[in-house]
C-alpha cells in the first residue's frame, strides 16, 4: 500500500486526493520549469517544532538563490517575492486563509494541504464540509491560486512536516495601521496581504483578534 493509499484510507471522513489528480486544478497546478535544490540544503538543517507550527515569511540564506530571481522576473510577472517556510507537527484544520496573489508551496517531507474556495465564503463563514484534502508527496512543488483556502499543512509522517513558502514580498507582515471597515471582507484582514477565518478551537489566533468565521468541524488529518 502507498503512503497516499494508506492515508485516503484513515480519512474517508472528507473528499481526498493525491495532488496530481485533477481535482486539484481548481485550487492550483504543479509547478515544472524551476528547480528549487538551491534551498534545501537550508531547509534540510532545520529541527521541526513539536508543539506548534513555525513559520517565517522571509530567509535572507534562501533568497540569495538563484530561483529568487527567477521566479521574480516570469513566474510572479516582476513582482518582488519573499522566500519562508512553514515546519512543524500540525494535524488539524485550525484555519483557512487566502492572499491576492498565488502562494507557492515546495514539499520539503510529505504533506497535507486541506483547502477551500474563496467563492463558498458566506458572509465571512465557512463550513468546513465543504473543504477537500491534498496529499502532496515530498519534492513537489505547486502553485496555490489567490481564490484558494489554505493554511498550514498537515503532517504524513509523526515526526512533522516541512515546506518551503514563497509569496509576494511584504506578504504576512503586521499591518501598519489599524484598518477602517468599509466592506464585510475587512474584517477577515488579518496581516498584510492575509485574509483569515479561523476555528474556534484555535484560541491562540482568537484571542489575537482573529475572525471566527470556520463553522463545523475542525478537520483532522489521521496517518
């Protein structure tokens, strides 16, 4: 049996795919033409936290790459970008978030990604029913579309995952100011170029002032 074999088996409690199936290309598509073994070797020095997700917009180390550059002047059309990374040992939902822009993703270990629509929010809600499950095998690199739920993976293996993330510069930093509520949408502006909902079992994002706005379950991911 497979590792997605395996998995899809523990978790017939919500629709699940191997990311190459082509449910995926309504949240995103996989990612040919780049290399990324430039950040690895950074990425492969780096423990996985036990007790909670890690996560850094930026690395100066993995920005000196050559794929930096590279993604800058096609990819992201000669839009500055960040190079970060998300590790750590989470097996639930917890979240979704979305960005205006695509979010690329490198699996540096096997991962799940549980994501949703932008277009099945209700007046900043979401049922998490409505949200699917990826199964993304190390050393794929995807896009995920601006219009595509996701937070931070969840793991295959029990000592955790790691994935290399790679936005547009800025993105996920503190706002600057307080900002005015003109639009329902607003009040899911969690950081810069970060809209969020959250589940309310995730109380450390609550009392930070995230918008509840995750109704049903706090999907699991069972391995």
């Amino acid at each position: 049996m497979t590792v997605y074999e395996r998995l899809r088996q523990k978790n017939n409690h919500l629709s699940f795919y191997h990311v190459q199936d082509t449910a995926f290309l309504e949240y995103g598509n996989i990612i040919e033409g780049f290399s990324f073994d430039e950040v690895l070797p950074y990425m492969n020095n780096l423990q996985i936290p036990q007790d909670q997700n890690e996560y850094v917009a930026s690395v100066p180390e993995m920005e000196l790459s050559a794929i930096k550059t590279q993604l800058e002047s096609s990819f992201y059309g000669e839009i500055p970008v960040q190079i970060g990374y998300c590790n750590g040992a989470n097996s639930t939902l917890n979240g979704l978030e979305y960005h205006k822009s695509s979010e690329i993703n490198v699996a540096v270990t096997d991962m799940v990604l549980i994501l949703g629509k932008v277009q099945d929010i209700k007046n900043n809600t979401y049922d998490s029913a409505q949200a699917v499950a990826f199964y993304v095998p190390q050393g794929t690199a995807i896009e995920l579309y601006g219009t595509t739920l996701h937070f931070g993976p969840c793991k295959v293996e029990e000592e955790g995952f790691k994935t290399v993330v790679i936005l547009p510069a800025g993105t996920n930093e503190p706002l600057n100011l307080t900002c005015e509520k003109h639009r329902v949408e607003d009040r899911l502006l969690f950081m810069k170029n970060k809209w969020l909902l959250v589940h309310p079992e995730r109380e450390v994002l609550v009392r930070r002032g995230a918008h509840v706005g995750i109704e049903g379950e706090n999907i699991r991911i069972y391995t």
